[in-house]
C-alpha cells in the first residue's frame, strides 16, 4: 500500500481518522503495518501491502492472531477487533 494512500483511509466502522505504525516498508510502499481507529480502537492490519478493512463479522481472529503475535501484539480475547490495551473499561 502506497503511503500516501493511507491519507484516504478512514475507519469503516465510524469513519473517524486512524493512526498507523509501520512494521515493514520497501520503496515508499507499506507492506505490513496496523492502522487503528483513533475513536472506537479497531484495528486494521496491512499484510503484503493489502490493507484488512473488512466489516467484523466477515474477519477471523483466527487467522489474524499470528500475524499480529508475530508483530508483538497481543490480542487476548476479541471483542469487535480492537485491540485490548486501546480499550477503556
């Protein structure tokens, strides 16, 4: 994904700004990376350059829990795809 791409994006959910933190990048492309909503803390990884932006019920935690693990993060238990530590009780 492109950087400046990432200037269109906004949170699918709430359509509010997100913050990214880049995990690896080659030529002004992000190729992994995870965007987080900055209102409800969703987060959106970007794999292989592919940002992950699909509505809840049609993601996996399954499938994203490694590749996020392998990043450092844990995840816990997912309520609503956000991640637990961005959360207020």
């Amino acid at each position: 994904m492109k950087k400046s791409f990432f200037k269109k994006l906004c949170c699918p959910f709430d359509k509010s700004d997100l913050e990214i933190s880049v995990i690896r990048e080659a030529d002004q492309e992000i190729l992994e990376g995870l965007m987080t909503c900055t209102t409800c803390a969703r987060y959106y990884p970007i794999i292989h350059g592919i940002p992950i932006m699909s509505p809840d019920e049609y993601r996996q935690p399954a499938l994203e829990a490694p590749i996020l693990q392998r990043w450092g993060l844990e995840i816990g238990e997912v309520t609503n795809f956000r991640l637990s530590e961005q959360v207020e009780s």
